[in-house]
C-alpha cells in the first residue's frame, strides 16, 4: 500500500541546514540560506525586507494573500515544513 508520507519525502530532498537557525531555500535560486543572519534592508509595520544571499532578489517575509511566498521554511533536518 503507498504511503503518503514516504512519497512526500521522496519528492523533496533533505538540505544540510547544520548551525542554521531558521534555514529556508530561495524560491527563485534554489539556495539554503539562515534567515536567521540575513542583512535586514527595510522593516515596515507588516512585514521586513532583505536581498537572498544567491540570487539577490528583494524579499519580504509575508504571507499569502498579502504577499508572494519567496522563499520555502525547512525544518531542523533540511525538509520543507508542512
């Protein structure tokens, strides 16, 4: 019988996020970044801004429906949370 959650494993592969505080992988570059030591260009009321370190696209850190999902959370084991 298939399982779900093996496929889902499958499908996404695990990134080394070792010493990273709040690891997640650019949507754009595909690149695994700290979000924890990003350089902050701009903090708003809503929402802060910083360049990805790979690919230097501008993003903020809000969520659907008030923003675009630039980047992907990963967990401490380097897959993306559910």
């Amino acid at each position: 019988m298939p399982n779900p959650r093996e496929d889902y494993l499958r499908m996404f592969p695990e990134y080394d996020v070792q010493g990273m505080h709040f690891p997640v992988r650019c949507g754009h570059c595909g690149i695994v970044y700290d979000m924890g030591r990003v350089e902050v260009l701009q903090r708003y009321q809503d929402c802060s801004m910083w360049k990805c370190p790979g690919c230097k696209v501008l993003v903020d850190d809000r969520k659907p429906p008030w923003g675009v999902r630039h980047y992907t959370e990963l967990d401490k084991n380097g897959r993306p949370r559910e």
